[in-house]
C-alpha cells in the first residue's frame, strides 16, 4: 500500500492506493491514525488508486469512521474505483460511511 | 477407547427420557453417548454440581422449579466450557432471543425430530471438541500459524455433515478454506417443512472469527425458528450481532427459505453478492438484491425479501466472494461473467454435479496462483 497526503486548514485528505486484505488491514489502519492530527476535523479518504479491499480491509475502515465519529470529527471516503465501487454497494457499507464522487465534492 | 459425551437432558415431560434411550440406543450401545436425566432447572443444576464429566445440556425452556432460561443463565457458573441446546417452539421469538443472550449454543424444536436432534447433537459435540482443543492450546502459548489452524477446525466443526436431499429437490455444498484466511460459512437445517439455507462470509480470521462465526450461525438458526420471514430473520440477527460487537467484526451472507412442495425460494441479502439462477434451459441470471447491509455493524438495519418460484429442473446457486474474486496468475479476477459461464446452456442435471462443475473451473482458473480467499458454493436444485 502507498499514502500520500495533503493538509489544508482542518481538513485532511488521504491517498491510499494498493490493495487492502487480512495481510495487511491492521497496518493499514495503523499508518491512516498515526497521520490524524489533534487538529484534523474533516478527513477524506480518496481511494482513487485502490485496486482492491477485502472484508477486512472495510472492516478497519469502518473502525476509523467510528473512531472519528465519537470525537466528533467527519469521515468520508471518495473517488472509488467501479470494482472498489461495487463491494461497497453489494456489502452495504456505501449507506455506513459517506461516499463522494471526487475529493471536491467530499470537501 | 474414549470416554462417551455425557449429555444432560432436562424436561419435565416424563415420556422424552425412555425416547431419547430408545431413539439414541445405537450411540449408546456404541458407548458414543450417555444420558443423565432432570426433570427441571434445580434438578439439573444438582445433578451437573455433583457430576463434572456432563459435557453438554440439552434443555427445555418452560419446566417447573426453574425454567430452561434461568439454568441457561447459571451454566458459565459451573462450568464455562458447557454448551447448551434448547429445545423450544417454532415463532417462540422472545425466548430464544433470551436464549441466546444467555449462550444458548443451538436450537431444536418441538415436537423433536430425533434427526434433527442428532445432527445437532453431534455437531454440539463435534464443536466442543474441537474448542477444548482450542484451549489446550492456547495454555501452551502456541505460535499464531497453530492458532489459525485451530480456527480453521473450528470453522470446519460448525458445517453440516449430513446430506439433507429427496426426491423433491438437492442440496450439494462445499466449502474450500485458503490456508492463512477464513470466514466463511454453509448451513442448512429443516424449518418444519422447509428447507432453511445460508452461505455467509465472517470479516476477519482467527480465532475471534471463528467465535463470531460461531454467534452468526446460531444466532441465523435460533432467529429462523423463531420468526418466519427471512427478512425478518436478518434484522433479528443483525440486532442479536450488533448487540455485543466492540471490534467491528461483521459477516455477509444470503438466507433462503425453499418449500419443496411449491418450489417458492424466498431470500434476504445481508451485504452479500445475491444468487444466480439457472433455469431448466440453461439460461442464468442474478436473482433480485433485496436492501440491506452486512450484518452486526450498524443498529436497526431494514432488511427486505423477494420470492421466485424455482420449477422443476431449476437450479440456484449460492456463492462467497472466494469465487467472484479467485485471481488468475495474470491477477484477473474470476467474477460473476465466468461464474455464469459454468452453466449459460448447460444446465446441471444434479446440485452435486454443479458444485463440482464451480470448484474446477475455479480451480483451473486461478492455476498456480495462490488461494487467497476461502470458496464457498452452495447450489439448491429442485427435481
């Protein structure tokens, strides 16, 4: 997996691309936390460059939206690819986490 | 020779002991099982006190003195590693809800049907077996690869053995777990004169998993005695889950009720790639999605249901991701398109033969590259 980020103001967007299954979920949770700052109120998560999630990878992102979420920070996710897309919307979680189209429209 | 299960039974009618002796004579005989009988919660409760070899308790709920759910409640206190099964009455919702807070691990009903009650005796017992190997293990401070075999045993303990087919209909399942990953799930049990199907996919691996796992399917079963819907099976479940979930586990999976007499299969998805159907002429198609969500992450979910009527010769298909997404050493995916191939004017002529017909295409698919995912099929066709 590679992230790059980008912070302006309160607002943190990550680029995640790669993939995400069991072998690497709970890195991959670890190394989106460490780049939270006390002072990020708006994150976005941009999965333009992810290839594949597995179970396990919705899993730990639906840990960090829960995380965000009690410290009353917003979390979304955008720019998913038609197959990232479509795990999504068959496993339900697009009506759990906010999904936006471009990292414009999350903002 | 090892020592026979000792199974506790506990019911007021006084006619269910010399019919569980004769019924279960077999088991006996072959010293597999022993019974020990109490007519009510405060019997029971005395008679596991005073003899420690009781492996599991298979209970009533309604008996005088002390009911079935209050001795479910006093179980952890005598002996943790206790499992329970409780017999109760088909649409008794609240009490098996009340059951299953309680750690009730499986359900039958009434009137017993005596296969039924060894299927999931055996199984109860299978699983426990399986699960103080667990615990041995885990004392010895074992290195996480044994920990995941373990697991996967665990998984393997909880799949039905017995085929359940007539001459109505057929049901093949077969589950091939990936070496380092695993979640997935087959059941299928009797519901009066229906026929109860699921094929579900648990998030995580692990031991935790396979306890969740383990919580899915009972909870799946005690709901689908309880309600009739299957919609309102899996917003049961999905509550029954939610409930008590810190770690963010869910599962996916698809319930299906068929009644072999009309041929009508009603069916919920619970975040989950929704079945195919290939009809006598071989034409496939995906059946309808139904709303709803993976189960266990979020409250109060709302879970709807559609119904289609299979004819003779109709097949369906029920399927994890393990098949959709088996890579091929180029890295491409199998998907839906190459499962629907399989049968797109071939109809299958048995549901074991279209199982077998998934498991090699899929394997010949994915050649040399590893498995990452276990593969689950499970196909219904009706004669």
């Amino acid at each position: 997996m590679q992230f790059s980020h980008d912070r302006s103001g309160d607002t943190l967007v990550v680029n995640a691309s790669g993939r995400v299954d069991g072998s690497n979920a709970s890195d991959f949770l670890d190394t989106l936390q460490g780049l939270f700052e006390p002072g990020d109120q708006k994150i976005i998560l941009d999965l333009s460059g992810l290839e594949y999630i597995s179970s396990a990878g919705l899993r730990v992102l639906l840990m960090a939206a829960q995380n965000l979420d009690k410290q009353g920070k917003s979390f979304s996710i955008c720019s998913l690819t038609e197959s990232v897309g479509d795990v999504f919307r068959i496993s339900g979680f697009d009506q759990i986490i906010n999904v936006f189209p471009s990292v414009e429209a999350a903002k | 020779m090892t020592q026979p299960y000792r199974i506790l039974v506990v019911d007021d009618e006084p006619d269910l002991e010399p019919l569980i002796l004769q019924r279960m004579r077999r088991q006996i005989r072959a010293k597999e099982y022993e019974f020990v009988f109490a007519g009510n919660g405060v019997e029971a409760l005395e008679k596991l006190n005073a003899d420690p070899t009781i492996d599991m308790v298979l209970s009533d709920i309604n008996m005088p003195k002390m009911d079935g759910l209050t001795l479910l409640q006093q179980l952890p206190g005598v002996d943790p590693n206790l499992r329970a099964v409780i017999i109760s009455a088909y649409g008794d919702m609240d009490n098996i809800r009340t059951a299953m807070n309680r750690g009730a691990f499986d359900f039958v009903t009434k009137p017993i049907d005596f296969d039924d009650l060894k299927i999931t005796v055996s199984r109860t017992l299978e699983h426990l077996s399986e699960w103080r190997e667990a615990l041995a293990s885990r004392d010895q401070l074992v290195a996480l690869q044994n920990e995941l075999g373990i697991a996967s045993q665990l998984q393997q303990s909880i799949l039905p053995k017995q085929p359940l087919s007539t001459e109505a209909f057929e049901v093949s399942a077969n589950m091939e777990p990936a070496r380092n990953v695993g979640g997935d799930f087959y059941d299928y049990f009797k519901l009066d004169n229906e026929i109860a199907l699921v094929v579900a996919d648990v998030s995580d691996k692990g031991i935790p998993a396979s306890m969740f796992m383990m919580s899915s399917r009972t909870a799946l079963k005690g709901s689908a005695i309880g309600v009739r819907d299957p919609q309102a099976v899996l917003t049961e479940v999905n509550n029954q889950l939610h409930q008590d979930n810190p770690t963010f586990m869910f599962v996916t999976l698809v319930y299906a009720l068929f009644n072999p007499d009309t041929g009508s299969l009603t069916y919920s998805i619970a975040g989950h790639d929704p079945p195919l159907l290939v009809d006598a002429g071989g034409t496939v198609t995906e059946l309808p999605m139904t709303k709803g969500v993976a189960l266990g992450i979020a409250p109060d979910v709302v879970y709807t249901q559609e119904t289609v009527t299979l004819a003779p010769g109709d097949t369906v298909i029920l399927f994890t991701d393990g098949v959709t997404e088996a890579m091929n050493p180029d890295n491409q995916q199998f998907e839906m398109k190459r499962l629907s191939e399989v049968f797109e004017g071939s109809p299958p002529v048995s549901a074991s033969e279209a199982n077998t017909a998934v498991f090699e295409r899929v394997r010949e698919f994915a050649g040399d590259a590893p498995q990452s995912d276990d593969i689950t099929c499970l196909v219904l066709r009706r004669s």
